[in-house]
C-alpha cells in the first residue's frame, strides 16, 4: 500500500498532508497555494505517494483547529520512525502540551530524560514533520520569547497560533 497525499484548505492557508493506512506520516500548513504546501514536503518522503483524499476526518479536525477549536489530537496516530529515542520522547512530550499553554525547550528537555538539552529539543522541533499535531508552536524560549518556527512567516504565524489557543484577538 502507498502512502497517500491529500490538501486541504484552512484559515491559517493550505495544508498538505501524507498518511499511510490510519497513521500521519507528515503535515505542511500555512502555505499560499496546495502546490506550495506538497513542495514544502520532504521529497523523499513524497516520492511515490498517490494523491488521494486520505484520512478526511482529520483533515476536518485539522482546520476546526486552526479556527480555535480545541483538539489535543492524542488519538492520532503518527510516523516517529525517522526519530532517535530521544526525539520521540520530545516529540510525545511535546504532544502533552496543552491547548493554550506553552512550554519551554528546557522544560521538555527535562521531560524527555535530559535536563540541559534544550538546544537538542530545539533541533527536534525544526524538524518536526507534524505541527500543529506534535504541536512545537507551544514551545518557547527560557525568557518567554517566540523563537524557532519553520512554517512559512516563521515566529509571526507562531504568535498567531498562540493567540488563537489562548483565545485573543490576533491580527491575520
């Protein structure tokens, strides 16, 4: 069975996502165009996938959101092959983070076994294949800054994201 390639449109702009069976294998949002988000995905991650309306209830889930609805998506299944022992201990962490509430790279350093890690945890984070599923928007600097985020329009979207979940007005 292939992995399959569907996009989708949100708020937050377009969506592309690769899942195999019931599992999320990748996810790209916040792009101009579906073109931009396929592009945005590892090719060869892509390579071989078939374009298919794949797993639309999550899809759905998805864009309720990024209009503010709350989903921890815990029952989501994802690919952490690709991932050392610790990163899928940061990227399981991570997905504990609640709706609204941030942590810090130290913290979930300290979560995942190795307090001082939090450039580690940082690195794992831009490499994060599934945002807003392991949801690395709500990781944050020591000092309270927004720092590290590889969606298009980097730390701006990631203020945006955060404002949505805490429920503020936030400009678009």
């Amino acid at each position: 069975m292939h992995d399959e390639l569907t996009t989708f449109r949100t708020s937050f702009g377009w969506c592309a996502m690769l899942g195999h069976d019931t599992q999320l294998r990748a996810l790209a949002f916040g792009y101009r165009s579906a073109a931009a988000a396929v592009a945005a995905l590892d090719p060869e991650l892509i390579a071989g996938a078939r374009l298919a309306v794949w797993n639309r209830p999550l899809a759905g889930r998805i864009t309720a959101a990024l209009e503010g609805e709350p989903d921890d998506f815990a029952d989501i299944q994802i690919d952490l092959d690709h991932l050392t022992t610790f990163s899928r201990r940061v990227a399981t962490f991570c997905r504990r983070i609640p709706w609204g509430q941030t942590h810090t790279y130290a913290q979930l350093a300290a979560s995942a076994g190795r307090p001082g890690a939090a450039r580690a945890v940082g690195r794992v984070m831009s490499r994060n294949r599934m945002p807003i599923v392991v949801p690395c928007h709500r990781v944050i600097g020591s000092s309270g800054q927004l720092v590290g985020f590889s969606a298009p329009q980097g730390i701006k979207l990631k203020r945006r994201l955060l404002a949505m979940e805490s429920g503020a007005l936030c400009p678009a």
